[in-house]
C-alpha cells in the first residue's frame, strides 16, 4: 500500500543515537555512540526492595489504578524539595509536573509553545533530539554561538533582534554533545535578556548531579524572575532511563498547558515509576548511590582523557568536562566524520556519534561526540586506540 503520512513526519528521522543501536548487534564493537548510564551504576537491589514493598503494601490497588495526569500527590511534594538543590527555591506543587522522562519535558513544552514557522535558538551544537522534536512541531531552528563560559551574549542578543524566537533550548550543565558548563555569570545573564525580550527558556537539565570535579552552579532557573524559565530534569541518568520519569518545573500556568498535553499523550507517568522514584528518594539512597556513580564516571573520564593524549593525533582537540557523560573532539576540517563512521564500526569495531547532527544548519562534519559512561576501563583505552589508528591513517 502507498502510505499518505502527515506533513509533520516529513521532517522526523530517527536520531543517530538510535540509529547506531542498530548496528551494535556485534559484541566486539565498543560503543561510545549512546548516552546510557553505567550498568555498575543502576540500583537493582534497591529496586528490587522497593518494589517488593510497593508490591506487598495494602494499597498496592492504587499503583494499579489511573493516576492524576499532574503525578502522585506525594511525589510532586517531595520533587518541590528535591528541586532546591538546583537552586530552586519556593516551588509549589502547582509548579511541578511529573514527566515520562526529561524527553517528555521537552516534547509538552514545545506542544504549548511553538506554532509552524517559530524559530528556536539553540546552542550550536546542541541536543540531537532536540532538533528532531523541534522539527515534528514545524519549529525553525537557529543555531547561537558558544564558547567556554557559555552562550555568546552578544550573538544570542543578535539573534534575538533578528528572529524574534518563541523559545531558547539550551543543557547549561554538563551539555549534550560537549560536556561544556554554562558559568553562574551566563546563566543570569541568559536568564535578564529572554525575560527583556519576551523568550520562553526550556533548561534541560538531566547531567547536573553528575558532577566529579570542580564547583556547582545553580540552575539557570534558579535566576527566572519573570516565569520565563522551564526547568526540565530526569532520573534516568541517576536512577534508571528504564523506568522513564523526570520533573518540569515553570509557572503554574505554563504546568497546566504542559498538563494539558500530557493527558493527549499518555494520560499520566505510570504509577509503579512514580513510586519507586518516590520510595528511592524518601528513603535516602540517592545521595550514597550518586557517590558511587560519580566516582565511576570520574574514573571513566580520566580513563578516556588520558587514552586520548595517549593515542589520538597532535590535530584532535576535545573538551575537558567536570561530569555528565560525554567528550566532544574536533578533527581538522578536511575529515568527514559521518562519511567515516561506516569504516570505524565495519572495520575498527568502534562506534561514535557524528557531530554533524547536533548543529541546527548540519554543520560540524568535522566533530564527533564520545561517550564514556557506558564502556569499561579497559574498553575506553583500546576503543580510543583504534579510533586514533583510524584517525591517523585518513591525516596521513
């Protein structure tokens, strides 16, 4: 049959994350292509004990009930004192919606917001399924300069006058694809110039908590004073991606447009993650649990770092982040990093993530983005060793 699908899916492929699953089939390739958290780092045992007790409580008929598309009471008051670690401080329940996942976040925010033809000022780079879910909405994506204390102020506030966006996305901590973190001075002023102009904010933030060196720096949210700022966090990089639950933080009445449009989708999260995401925090495991995973990933890191001074060409450059999950390299110019992608997986049994699909204009073919978290030490070290032997014979 000849299927007619919607103009909208048009401009829809599947992200380059999802794609490279695809091809890891082969237990020999080390991937540094996904974002996923260390197995060591998942708590079963913990979920084990929670859900046997959710299981066997009296109520357990509830978890199996509908729940309330806004999340469990509960949960939602527990999230308005978890949030203030981020800086954010007198958030009600009115202020907080219980979301699928961080990528649920984004996709309600953008439903409330941005109408065909709104243009969206991103970092470049930036989030890759940012872009595609920017574009399901019929959104226009332009890209803003950055450098190593953040967005460029003078480009954001040219683009700004230029375009007349609807919405700024931006990851301040720890970004997907570079691992980059915005300085406090940044955010303020990120914060002061879209409240100026009328910008609605979307702050993804699901990397923060990962942090292995250096100092924190509150939330961008943290800085809102005009309710322009939509506070999106995760627990799949510290808890589970499994079990798909996360937190947006805004004005109530931009929660109550995002509520809206969850009922559409999926009605409410499902009951059983919501509680044992509730039960993992009130019982005080997240803190010991992220001590361990932080040390892991710093290892992880460092292993990666120094496999890279180690092996890769004098001509790679890459960033030297304080936690999240991911190393952004740059190769000269005249490397191709998609067209070499094919070869690095067929041939050197390594896997990557092409820079090219985290710019809003498709540029960047020269850059790749690395991940750490998922492979082990020893993985890292040879992985970065036959990238470099690949890298090094297309310089030559």
């Amino acid at each position: 049959m000849d299927y007619t699908f919607s103009e909208r899916m048009k401009n829809m492929n599947g992200t380059a994350t999802r794609e490279i699953f695809k091809l890891l089939g082969d237990p020999s390739i080390i991937s540094f292509a996904g974002g996923n958290p260390a197995i060591e780092c998942l708590p079963t045992e913990r979920v084990k004990e929670i859900t046997g007790d959710i299981c066997a409580a009296p109520d357990f008929a509830r978890v199996l009930q509908y729940g309330l598309t806004a999340g469990f009471p509960e949960l939602r008051e527990l999230l308005c004192k978890y949030v203030e670690s981020a800086g954010i401080t007198g958030a009600k329940t009115e202020n907080v919606l219980v979301i699928s996942g961080g990528q649920q976040g984004i996709d309600l925010a953008l439903k409330a917001f941005i109408n065909p033809g709104d243009v969206i000022l991103v970092e470049d780079p930036t989030y890759l399924a940012f872009l595609q879910l920017a574009n399901s909405y019929e959104g226009v994506c332009v890209g803003v300069r950055a450098n190593d204390d953040g967005l460029d102020l003078a480009d954001l506030e040219e683009k700004i006058k230029k375009h007349s966006p609807k919405m700024l996305y931006c990851v301040p901590t720890f970004s997907n694809p570079t691992g980059k973190t915005y300085s406090a001075e940044n955010r303020k002023a990120i914060a002061e110039m879209t409240a100026k102009y009328g910008v609605i904010v979307i702050e993804d933030d699901p990397y923060s908590k990962l942090r292995f060196k250096g100092e924190y720096v509150p939330s961008l949210k943290s800085y809102d004073t005009a309710g322009n700022v939509i506070f999106i966090s995760s627990f799949s990089k510290i808890i589970s991606p499994g079990n798909r639950t996360g937190v947006a933080v805004a004005d109530p009445a931009v929660i109550r447009k995002m509520e809206i449009g969850k009922q559409g989708t999926d009605l409410h999260t499902p009951n059983l993650s919501q509680m044992i995401t509730y039960e993992y925090l009130r019982r005080g495991y997240l803190a010991p649990d992220l001590e361990k995973a932080v040390k892991i990933y710093g290892e992880k890191k460092g292993a990666m770092s120094e496999a890279i001074r180690k092996y890769m060409p004098e001509e790679f450059e890459c960033t030297d982040p304080d936690g999240g999950l991911f190393i952004w390299g740059r190769l000269p110019e005249r490397i191709d990093a998609a067209k070499l992608l094919p070869e690095a997986v067929a041939r050197k049994k390594v896997a990557y993530i092409q820079g090219s699909v985290f710019f809003a204009d498709g540029g960047g073919t020269n850059y790749i983005r690395l991940n750490y978290s998922y492979a082990n030490v020893a993985q890292i070290e040879e992985g970065i060793k036959r990238l470099a032997e690949l890298f090094k014979e297309k310089l030559a």
